[in-house]
C-alpha cells in the first residue's frame, strides 16, 4: 500500500493519492475510502480498480494537518493501510485508525 503525497505551489492543498493493493483487498468486490476529511462516509470515496486489481483514488486535503481513516472493503470490513503514516487509537474496541501528515 502506498499513500503519496503531491503538494501544490499555488494553495496549501496536497493532493493525497490513496492505494490499496490487490492482496490486500482479498477479493472484495468494491473498495472506498472513509475519515475525517469526509465525515466518515464510507460510500463519499470509491477506489478505482486498476489493471493489476489494486484500488485507487486521489483527494485533495489542505496542508498542515493530520487526518485519521480506513478503506472499507463490499460497505463492512474496515481495514488500515499498511504504509500509513502513523496510527492512533480509534476509542473503539482497540481498533487503530490510519493517519496521513501533511
């Protein structure tokens, strides 16, 4: 997994590109992208499949800051990314969010 991180000369926005690898999705039929930056909501950021079955998307998310999220595989399985930044307690049942610094 990789998260990689484009930061933009004009605005203090980075583009953000998230990607989960085809081992890692174990077969799900849809994977998305849910944190803080959109509220939780595991359907407000699909992956795309690409070619070699990993999944990826991109989102822009202003500079300066750390955001907390996991992939959710087929809408019921959370999951973290492996090359996240760092992890933080999620304050549920012991589970850990994925955090990406800008």
């Amino acid at each position: 997994m990789a998260v990689a991180k484009q930061f933009l000369k004009s605005k203090p926005i980075a583009k953000v590109t998230f990607e989960l690898p085809a081992e890692a999705v174990n077969g799900a039929k849809t994977v998305a992208l849910a944190g803080e930056f959109n509220s939780w909501d595991a359907s407000a950021a699909a992956l795309k499949k690409q070619k070699d079955g990993s999944y990826k998307t991109t989102v822009e998310l202003p500079v300066g800051s750390e955001y907390q999220y996991r992939y959710v595989l087929d809408g019921t399985t959370w999951i973290n990314d492996w090359a996240a930044d760092k992890y933080v307690s999620s304050g549920v049942a012991g589970e850990e969010n994925s955090v990406v610094v800008l």
